[in-house]
C-alpha cells in the first residue's frame, strides 16, 4: 500500500515532462485548463500511472477527475 502523498508526488513527476507551460502544479490544478492537456496527452498520462501502480482507472471515472488531487484520490484508492 502506498500513502496518498507519496502517491501524489509520483503523479506530479509523471506529468512533470508534460507540463508544457512549465506551471507550478498542485492539488487543484486542472489538466484541461491549468495544463492545457489535449485528450491524447491525458490518455498518455493515465496510461503512465495505470502502469507506475498496476492498476485500471476505469473510462466512466475519467471524466470526473479534473484536477491532479482527483487523480490522486483515485489511484489511492484503487492502488489498496
């Protein structure tokens, strides 16, 4: 099991090489908005972390993760 911070700072050195404007990430920062991430930048992204935990973060839970703290909560929850 990993702890949600620990979880947390992986995912911000995942998305580290696509954070094409160089902008200070944390809890609220959104990937449409904030990053500017196209759909297939995002699919990049969840294909990395599905792969970093060994787990599947299911397509209909998607659309509800708009910010890196949503993406956190989720991994945690399914990484137990």
């Amino acid at each position: 099991m990993t702890d949600r911070q620990t979880i947390f700072d992986r995912i911000l050195t995942l998305i580290e090489p696509l954070n094409k404007k160089g902008i200070a990430v944390g809890e609220t920062t959104t990937f449409a908005d904030d990053l500017e991430m196209d759909s297939l930048t995002v699919m990049d992204l969840v294909a990395n972390i599905e792969d970093e935990w060994d787990i599947v973060l299911p397509l209909n839970l998607l659309p509800e993760l708009e910010t890196v703290g949503q993406v956190a909560d989720a991994v945690a929850k399914l990484a137990k």
